[in-house]
C-alpha cells in the first residue's frame, strides 16, 4: 500500500472538516430557550406592522417547525388515499393556514416571557421540553414542545399548550371536514384554499 | 341514552327528553361503508353517534350566547376595571373550593385537598370572603377537580361526546360530573336558589369573559368550528384528569406516529390512548 500524498491531504481535510463542525451540539432545551429568545425578540418589537410580523412568522417556523411533517401527521390515514399532487398542495396550504391563524396570536407579547423548565426523551430521536410562559398577573400557561433530533439539528413536531396538541387538534378537524365533504383530501384542500385566500 | 340510565330522578327525565327530541328531529351520524377504512378510522375516533344532534345543539349554545353572554361579557370586560375582574374570579373560585377538596379527597390525593383546604381557609378570611388569592400569591396555586375527573380516576369511560344545552361540551361521565358536583356543593344546600343562580350566571359571565379572545380566534381561524371544540374539550380533560403531568412517551397526544408511515397500526395506537 503506497500513500501517495492526495490521499494523505485528503484524510487531512477530512479531519479538519470532521473536528470544525459545530462543535457546540445543542441539547433540545437549548434549542428551544434560544428559539423562544429570537421569537420573543423578533416579534415583540414595537410599531412592528401586520405584514411584517407576519414575515418575521413565516421565517421563524419555516427554521424551527418541520412543517412538511406536521402537515403529513395532520392529515393522519388519510395522507395515503392523497394523490401525490394532493400532498404536495396540502403541505403548501397547511403552512399558509397556519401562518394566517397563528401569526396574529403574538401581537401582544409585552411583558411575557418563556422559561424553558426541562426536558425528558421519549425516544432516540425525539425529546419533550417543557416550558412556561409567564404572563404578568396570571397564572403560567405550560407550553410542551416535542423535538425531533437528526445529526444535532432540532425541529418541533408539535406543540402542546396546557396539554392541548396542536397537531392532533388539526388532525381531528381535518378529518372532520374530510368527512363532511365525501371522504375525499379534495375537499379539505379545497376548504384550506377558501380559508387561506380570504382577508 | 346512556345518561338517562345514570341520572336518576327528574333531571334524567328532563335530559333524555330534550335529547331525544333532538334526535328525532335530526337523527345519528351515519357510519361510513366498512370499506372504507380511512373513514372508519375517522368516525371510530370522532366517538361521535350523535354528531347531527351535537351539531345542532352546538348551534342551539352559539345563538343563546351571541345573543345574550356574549354581549354581556363583552361590557362587562370592557367596563370593569382589571383588578376588580380578578377579585370576581377569585371569589367565585373560592367558592368551587369545597367541591374540589371534596374530589380531591374522592381521588385520593391527599397533599392537593390539603392545598385546597389551605387555600379555603386562607383566603376566605384573610383574603376577605376569597377576593383575594393570598394562599396563591403563597406559592399555594390552585388546581380544578370535578366529579367528572373523579370518575375517570375511578376507570368509568367517558362515552360518546354529548353537546348539553347551555353547559356546552361534555359526554355521558361528565354530564353526571356536573350533578354529581352540584349535588355535594355544601353552598347549594344552606343557601336560597336566587343565590345559586346568581352564581351560576356570575360564573358564566366570567368564564365567557375570560375566554373572550380565545373563542374569537377559534372560530374565527377553524374550518370546522365544532371539531375543532370537540378535539380541544377532550384532549383539555384528558389533561386535568392528569392534573397536567405530562404523560409517559407512549400516550403523549399525537405522540406516537408523527410519521405516519404504517399509519394504520401506528394511529389506533395513539387514538387509543388519547381517549
């Protein structure tokens, strides 16, 4: 075996790429704490407009959210009677829905503040962290975070406030209005776009 | 009816009358074809028979409460000041004190009873008559428990979902939950019916108001208004009923198959939990 010097230079680089990358892996807590501080910083900004905010949101959750999976739960059995056109419109839908029915809910964050409490696994990949927000003169709404893990780099799956799920409330009314139009994903898409071309 | 059959007396009448009426008039969901297995599936979960009645008595509360809670919670929200608002919630809280120590006891949870006979006692006197939530601001927070949660500690199943005229959201358990409540509330037996009907109409009025924007907002960013109360009243119980103990991996809502990628076997596995 002769080591000819490309290869030496090559097993070098690959070192130094190996030993360069983030070397700082953050826990699934950390990832959340510094989530909730840009979140907090980004959208409690004063004289911000609707637009903006609404910007600012959109950014936020396409970084922190795993989105195409959380359309795909939400749509629970009946993503595989979907075509694949269907799916493709749907995940596209689902994120201008929830764009248009979240975005407004943090207009008013002055004087709220989240504390990431801790974290528990649920499975290899995937960690629950539990968090607080605080509400000045209020009891502290729990918020639950389910993250999901791949080569240190965190997504939420979904979120839980006071034990609600926003993944499984979406799902179930989903399925409802599924039901309601005949069985068909066609009918849900064509509700979603109702929805999500009006104000 | 099921209730009938667990209410006794003249209120089950009254209940399995006006719900039969309803049934009649608009009938029970129709099952889907049993080969359609994505729509089987849905229909299990919903656990919904009485969909069309529910449907229609949901219509029933929206039109009561858009023509007089709503306003009345809205003036009262816009016109009373802030701290005086949190005195009101305080003392009619304080009153549903005995009810919740009573459960707490039924539950066996003997530290949290304690909490709320602390609370009680605290704040009934020197938070003059409950208006003030000093055994709170103590570090002693307050918890809800009601007949219904008992009985679900106790493993009766909470049946099929049941929209009741005026209390809203509920199913066969936690519809005897509320009788069963008002049945063991020592403040309904000495004191005159007046007094109990202000209270329930005080207790209205402040829920509504409290929860003025969150209604707003949900109707207002659902496609299927009565799903989406439906999918949020039962998962909230399942809460309470764990007093908020985040659940071990297997039963965390939605837990189970976030990748739906054998959803079949994957799902009922986690709609089973989250019953």
């Amino acid at each position: 075996m002769t080591r000819s010097p490309l290869k030496v230079l090559g097993a070098f680089l690959f070192l130094v790429l190996v030993y360069s990358a983030p070397a700082q892996a953050a826990t699934p807590e950390d990832f959340v704490k510094n989530m909730g501080d840009k979140a907090f910083a980004s959208l409690s900004e004063p004289g911000l407009t609707p637009e903006e905010r609404t910007k600012r949101f959109r950014d936020l959750l396409n970084q922190a959210f795993d989105l195409p999976r959380i359309a795909r739960f939400t749509l629970g059995r009946y993503w595989r009677t979907a075509t694949e056109e269907e799916q493709q419109e749907f995940v596209q839908l689902f994120e201008k829905f929830v764009i248009q029915a979240y975005a407004s809910r943090f207009q008013d964050m002055s004087g709220k503040k989240l504390n990431v409490l801790n974290a528990r696994e649920i499975s290899a990949a995937q960690a629950l962290v539990l968090s607080e927000i605080q509400i000045p003169g209020k009891p502290p709404v729990k918020i639950n975070w389910r993250i999901r893990s791949k080569e240190d780099v965190h997504k939420i799956v979904d979120v839980m406030v006071e034990g609600i799920s926003m993944s499984v409330t979406q799902r179930d009314e989903f399925a409802a209005v599924i039901r309601q139009t005949g069985g068909k994903v066609g009918g849900l898409i064509e509700a979603l776009r109702r929805k999500t071309s009006s104000d | 009816m099921e209730v009938a059959r667990l209410i006794p007396g003249r209120t089950a009448r009254l209940i399995a009358s006006v719900a039969s009426i309803g049934l009649l008039a608009v009938g029970c969901a129709t099952p889907p074809p049993a080969n359609d297995k994505a729509a089987v599936a849905a229909y299990n979960q919903a656990n919904d028979p009485y969909e069309p009645f529910n449907r229609a008595m949901l219509k029933f509360n929206l039109a009561l409460d858009k023509a007089i809670l709503k306003p009345v919670a809205y003036v009262y929200r816009e016109n009373v000041a802030d701290p005086l608002q949190t005195n009101v919630t305080n003392f009619l809280s304080n009153l549903r004190a005995p009810v919740i120590f009573a459960n707490d006891l039924l539950q066996g949870e003997f530290e949290r009873a304690g909490t709320t006979l602390m609370r009680f006692t605290m704040n009934s006197t020197f938070g003059v008559l409950g208006i003030n939530d000093l055994a709170g601001d103590l570090g002693m927070e307050e918890h809800s428990e009601d007949f219904g949660q008992t009985l679900a500690t106790w493993d009766v199943d909470d049946g099929p979902y049941l929209v009741l005229p005026i209390f809203g959201p509920s199913n066969p358990r936690d519809g005897v939950g509320i009788l069963a409540d008002s049945l063991m509330d020592p403040f309904g037996w000495v004191v005159p019916f007046e007094y109990r009907l202000g209270r329930a109409v005080g207790s209205a009025v402040d829920k509504r108001a409290q929860n003025y924007d969150h209604i707003n907002d949900l109707e207002k960013n659902s496609l299927d208004f009565y799903a989406a109360i439906r999918s949020l009243y039962r998962q909230r119980r399942v809460e309470e009923i764990r007093n908020g103990v985040p659940a071990s991996d297997s039963s965390i809502p939605g837990g189970i198959s976030v990748v739906p990628q054998k959803p079949d076997g994957q799902q009922s596995k986690a709609t089973s939990t989250e019953k």
